[in-house]
C-alpha cells in the first residue's frame, strides 16, 4: 500500500466518523413497538422549516430526552439567562432507567440511540421587538410542536426557549416569512449555509430486504451513514433511509418495517434509522 493509498483510507475514515456524529442524537419516532429512529438533524432542518410563519428567528436547537421535573410551557427566560440542561449534551445524554423496559417491546436500538419516551426541544430564538415576547413564544412553540408530531412522529413532551435578542421593528411579524426564508418561505442562501440541510449518502442493497424497502412510498432511497443500507445482525435487522418531506417520517419508517419483515424468511426483528428527510426541490 502507497503513501497515497494510506492517506486516502484515513481521510475516507475521517470523513465517516465526522458524518456519523453529525447525525446528532438518534431520536424514537412513535413508542417501543414502532422500532423506528429518526437522526436529530433530520428531525431539525424539518422543524427549522415550520417556523417560517410565526415571525421569531430560530437559532439554535437541540432535541433530547424529556428530563424529569421540567413543567412544559414554562415561562420563558430572557436574554442572557439560562434553564435546565445546556443545548451542548453529549451524544447519549438523557437516557433513563425508566425506559429500559420498553426496549423489549420493540427491535434493538441503533447504537447510542435514545431509548423510546418522550422529547424535549430546546431552542434559541430572537423576538419581534414590537410583540409580546409570550406571544411569540406561543407561536414559536405550537409550530414546533405541530411540525413534531404531524411532520415526523415526534413524541415531544417540553418545549424550552430561550430569548437571545430582538428584531428591528420592521421585521416581518407572523403570516409572513421572517428574514433569512425567501417570499415562497423557503430558507434562504444565506440561512442555508448557516444551518445546512443533512446530505443524503445514497446506499443500495439488492438483496430482499432492501428492494423491498427501496420501494415503499416516501422513501427517497437507502442510506449507508451509521452501516450499510440493511444490517443484518444475529437478533434483528436494521434498515438505513431517507424519506420524503411530503410524508410523515413514521408512517414511512413503519411501513418500511412491514415491507422488510414481510421479504425476511426468518422473521427477525426489524429496525429503521431515518437519516434525512428530503424536501421537495425547487422548481422555478
């Protein structure tokens, strides 16, 4: 093996490590029974894009374990303050004892995915300056909230904001896109390059399990970020994709897990990992 051949082989496996952490936590989409995970950056760029109506900018967000004795719809704190667990959690940060018997409900987890329970949405936003803070609050947390649930199949117990600043007065209010989204409410350039979108590492499997998956509805194709498009382990198999914005994440994963099991002769267990939700492109 050449110089060459050896940096190619470390950078290659640099790049693999650094997708897989950009994944972010893996998330339980639906309860214990489902089998279905979704990656937190997935999940984030799909709520990113419901909050181009109600007005309030959105920053950074996190999504995680609920934690115990959080009331959800607290009151929000203001610029400069800070409440409960930081948006900078470690990767399996939130995992509790109470859980555990759910997972035997279900197909194993993916590795350092968080067990099936409810989520918690941490996010900082920047206010309308000529609006009531709660108000945008309210908006801001029934969007993400709605997005969670219909969109992807979140089970999103808390929503904690955090105000880290005010807009001009002439910053566009609810109904209308908030600076950084285009007319039509779309990210715009400069918004994309500050959080961008999960890139979709296609993956193909011609073997039973992945034809039939590959031809559910709503999947836009295999992936191969955490292992191959289909794992096949001794106690369950575990299916890698990415799915279509237009349909929700779990009702994909779920009939993903129908198809896979229906083309399994042994029927082992069968787990799905959603690694991107692709929006519709651009026409114009």
């Amino acid at each position: 093996m050449t110089t060459a051949d050896g940096a190619r082989r470390a950078d290659g496996w640099t790049a693999s490590v650094r997708e897989r952490l950009g994944l972010g936590r893996l998330l339980p989409l639906g309860g214990p029974a489902d089998g279905a995970w979704i990656a937190e950056r997935a999940a984030a760029s799909v709520l990113r894009d419901s909050t181009a109506g109600p007005g309030a900018v959105l920053g950074r967000l996190r999504i995680g374990a609920a934690t115990a004795g959080t009331a959800p719809g607290a009151p929000e704190e203001g610029p400069g303050q800070e409440r409960g667990a930081g948006p900078g959690e470690g990767y399996g940060d939130g995992l509790r004892e109470e859980h555990g018997a759910g997972r035997a409900q279900g197909p194993p987890a993916p590795p350092s995915a968080l067990p099936p329970g409810p989520l918690r949405i941490e996010a900082e936003f920047t206010a309308p300056a000529d609006r009531p803070l709660p108000t945008s609050a309210a908006l801001l947390r029934e969007a993400l909230m709605e997005a969670a649930s219909r969109r992807l199949g979140l089970d999103v117990a808390e929503v904690d904001l955090r105000v880290t600043g005010l807009l001009d007065a002439g910053t566009p209010l609810a109904g209308t896109p908030p600076a950084g989204t285009s007319a039509d409410g779309t990210p715009s350039a400069a918004e994309r390059a500050a959080f961008p979108r999960p890139e979709v590492r296609a993956g193909r499997d011609d073997g039973a399990a992945g034809l039939a998956a590959a031809a559910v509805p709503g999947v836009v194709s295999l992936t191969r970020v955490l292992g191959a498009p289909v794992t096949a382990s001794a106690d369950h198999v575990r299916v890698e994709v990415a799915t279509a914005g237009g349909h929700r994440a779990l009702d994909v994963a779920r009939a993903v897990r129908t198809a896979v099991t229906g083309a399994l002769e042994d029927g082992q267990p069968v787990s799905v990992l959603v690694t991107a939700v692709v929006e519709a492109p651009e026409t114009g």
